[in-house]
C-alpha cells in the first residue's frame, strides 16, 4: 500500500486573522510551518464571500508552495471567477466543491452526474492548462464514474456524514464507512486516484487512512483546532504518526 500524503488546509488561521482585520495570524506562515512539520502540501479554499482566505492569501500560497517543492491544491466553486484565478496561478491541483453562501462549510459533494453542462467544461479548462483536477464528491459510486467520464483525474470523498456519524455514536457509523469504502474501491477501478476529507480528527482518521485505496487526506478544521492547545507542530506530526499506523494496521 502507498505513502498516504497529508495535506493540510490552512484555513481557517486565515478564519482567526480576519475576526480582526489585519494581517495576524498569517496563512503563509501556517503553511510554511505545516510543510515543516511534514504536511505533503498546502490546501485553501478561496470562496466566493472570502471569508477566510483572501486573494493576496493565494497568490503569496502559490508562491511559497512552488518555492518549497510542495503542491498547492487550490479548493474552488464551479465558477468563472475561480477559474478565472485557477488559470493565472497555475496550482499543483483543483479541487471543485459546491460552494452555497449560506452553509458554514461544504456540507455535501458536488453534483457531478447532475452537472455535467455546467462543471465539464471548467475541468476541460483545468486540465488543459495543466492543472490536476480533483471533484470533491459524495461516497457514491456513480459520482465517481461521472468525474471520471467528464475528466477529472482525481476524487475527493466527502468524509464529513462518516465523520459526524462516529462523534455522535449513530448506528450509521458502519453503512457510511462502508460507502466510503466502496466508492474509493470503484473510483480506484475505473482510474481515478482517491483523495478523502472533510471533519477528520484524531479518532476519525484510523479507519479512513486505513481503506486502501486513499492517496491522500485533506485536513483543516481540527489541526488549526489542535494548534491552539498544542501548538501546529505536534499536531501535524501526532496526526501523521495515526495515518502511518492505520496504513501499517492494514498491512499486518
Ligand atoms: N476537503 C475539502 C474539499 C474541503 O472543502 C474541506 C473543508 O474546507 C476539507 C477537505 C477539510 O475539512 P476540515 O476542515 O473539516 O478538515
């Protein structure tokens, strides 16, 4: 089984920054930080409202990820606006979401197989221009194949419903862990590499790093959460060493 990359979205430091204004704390320097630490690349979501990350948040991202060697997955909604801005700065990858003005964060996956007119062509954009393009999906077999008929060479599983289930203790746990499972298993089929975020923390992330599949895992909310009580550092390594352990759970 593969390395399972970490990628680290720095969000919300930018979330702290702007409840002041200003320019503390800084993103850049959270990324700088979390490449330091061991994080294989840098994730940020530039939404529509810039409610967290800025536009200069992005282009200063471009810059220190290209000089550092690591690549910037640039989260975006299906616009012309963000692609306006994926196609000047070129990122490692992007990452399409649903984006609604209303939600707290991205509540679900992006509608592929319902969008097709819509998102197809912004992926042929993207991928012409050399940008490797990811579709944050729900675990549903049928999005996969929709991404990879329009594509894209990447999926995102939404984690975010399995993730929810296991803090809450439902008796779903075992049914959303095993769409996760399946839907990683056919997108692996059909060609598409498997990426997987949305809600992962300490506990959550044994049994998602463990489903063999995966590439890479996405995380935000709960390292930016940890760093406040630890310190980045620790919690990046604490959360690669449980990634590491779930891969080598697997293989034993
Ligand atoms: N992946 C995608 C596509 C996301 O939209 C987000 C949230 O911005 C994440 C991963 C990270 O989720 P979290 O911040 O809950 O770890």
């Amino acid at each position: 089984m593969s390395r399972l990359r970490l990628g680290v979205n720095i969000d919300h430091v930018a979330t702290i920054r702007n409840a002041r204004g200003g320019s503390y704390p800084d993103p850049v320097r959270a990324a700088e930080l979390a490449i330091a630490a061991g994080a294989d690349g840098i994730t940020a979501h530039l939404r529509e409202d810039r409610r967290h990350i800025s536009d200069a948040d992005i282009e200063a991202l471009a810059v220190i990820t290209r000089k550092r060697g690591r690549p910037l997955n640039f989260e975006m909604a299906v616009t012309r606006e963000m692609e306006a801005i994926a196609l000047a700065h070129l990122p490692h990858a992007a990452c399409l979401v649903p984006e609604r003005r209303e939600e707290r964060t991205t509540e679900g996956g992006l509608d592929v197989a319902g969008g097709h007119n819509h998102i197809a062509p912004v992926v042929r954009k993207l991928v012409d221009a050399g940008v490797r393009v990811s579709c944050f999906i729900d675990a549903d077999p049928a999005q996969a194949a929709a991404s990879q008929a329009m594509g894209a060479q990447v999926v995102e599983l939404h984690t975010g419903a399995y993730c929810d289930a296991v803090r809450e203790r439902s008796p779903e746990v075992e049914r959303l862990l095993g769409a996760l499972k399946a839907t990683a298993a056919e997108a692996a089929r059909l060609g598409l590499e498997v990426h997987a975020g949305h809600g992962i923390d300490y506990e959550t992330v044994k049994a998602v790093a463990a489903i063999p599949e995966l590439a890479e895992l996405n995380i935000g909310h709960f390292l930016i959460g940890e760093a406040i009580f630890v310190g980045l550092t620790p919690a990046i390594q604490r959360m690669r060493t449980l990634m590491d352990e779930a891969r080598i759970g697997r293989a034993a």
